[in-house]
C-alpha cells in the first residue's frame, strides 16, 4: 500500500523524560478502517506513543505524517483546528463536564468547531442513540453508570467525524461486561461506519478482536 493511502504513520519516533528514554525509534502505521491496539507492561511508552501520534506532546526526534501531511509542522493554532476535526479522543476516565448533559457533552467538539447549533444537537442525538442511550440526553453524569459514561464520552469523540479515534486504556475503569460492551461498540463503528482505531489497552480480548495488535516492550515494538 502506499504512504498517501495510510491513515497515520509515525516514523522513528524518540522520547526522553530527563534521564529516562521511553520510546527509541518507534515506526506505527494505521490504516483507514483498522482498529490497532497496542499492549504491554505498565511503562512500556505506550501511552507517550499515543500521546504523541495525536499530537497531544511532542517528540524529541522523528515525524508523525497523518493523511499525507507533516503535523509537527503545524503552528498550534493550527495543530488544535486539525486536532478538532480530524481526531476523536476516548481516555481511561471519560472526562465528562459534570454540570452538562449527555447532550450538551457530546456537542462539545461541534462547538468548538463552530457548525451550525441544529448540526450539532442532530448529530449529537443520532449518536447517543447509535450508543444506546436515546433516553440519557438531559441525565448529566452522575446519573449514568460507568459503561454508559463511556459511551457518551465515544460519542463525543465521533461528533466531528474525525478519521481515527485515539483511546487510552478505554476499557480500564469499567468492570467486565461494560468492557466487553464497549469493545463490540468499537468493532461496530469500525464495521459500520469504516472508523478508524488507534488503542491502548492491558484488556487482551479486546487486543484479539483488533485488526492489529502490537506488543511494547521498554520503548520499542517487539
């Protein structure tokens, strides 16, 4: 396949933490419509990886080429307008503001983006009930369970139709079948909608029903 048509690909990336190395000239490629996971121990870099393929950190040495263009070339104004529109984030922690509805969290990246306030709230909807919580708009979090949380915060990460989905440990506060749960969502929008993946997880049966998995170990694939 060609470079233009992958999705991402991050080349020989270095990171440093003072004394510490925590990648050494690690290469990813993601394809469109793949979910990739990346596994391994606790302080492997995985995250710092993810962190620095969606241009959330920097790294000290190497290029990140996300649909053809060079993002570390981007201006920071620049890099946040990209960011907004071209990527979802799903984090450990969902990261919901408290004091708004399901609704009004999910608009959020539509807000920012400033489409039109109707674009957004049918969107919005449309995806809380692709979630399964058409009956959740108005319940602000801490009404909703932990599974169903998640999902409000997947749906904001969908609202801007972003390319990929950048996850960190998605599944690692929620109990074994809310886990399983939102695994099978991700394989849904990757079947249904040709969503594109990039996840960090400890959980291997999601890593199993990837496209990809990767292992990490001390910086480095292995």
């Amino acid at each position: 396949m060609e470079q233009a048509s992958k999705l991402l690909v991050a080349k020989d990336i270095w990171k440093q933490y003072g004394p510490v190395s925590v990648l050494k000239g690690v290469s990813l490629e993601v394809n469109k419509g793949e979910l990739v996971s990346i596994i391994g121990p606790s302080g492997a870099g995985k995250s710092t990886l993810l962190y620095i393929v969606s241009s959330l950190e920097k790294a000290d040495k190497g290029e990140v080429i996300f649909e053809g263009q060079e993002i570390s070339q981007l201006s920071n104004a620049a890099l946040a307008k990209f960011r907004n529109q071209k990527m979802g984030f799903v984090f450990q922690f969902h990261h919901l503001l408290p004091e708004f509805t399901a609704l009004e969290n999910v608009s959020i990246p539509g807000w920012i983006a400033k489409m039109p306030k109707k674009q957004i709230q049918n969107k919005a909807k449309e995806l809380l009930d692709l979630m399964g919580l058409a009956d959740k708009l108005d319940k602000k979090p801490h009404s909703l369970s932990g599974g169903e949380q998640q999902r409000v915060a997947v749906a904001r990460a969908l609202l801007n139709s972003p390319a990929i989905i950048f996850a960190d440990e998605p599944t690692g506060n929620l109990d074994s079948e809310n886990a399983s749960s939102l695994h099978h969502l991700f394989i849904k929008l990757r079947d249904e909608l040709n969503q594109s993946f990039l996840i960090v997880t400890h959980n291997e049966t999601l890593a199993a029903m990837s496209n990809r998995s990767l292992t990490m170990k001390d910086g480095k694939f292995v």
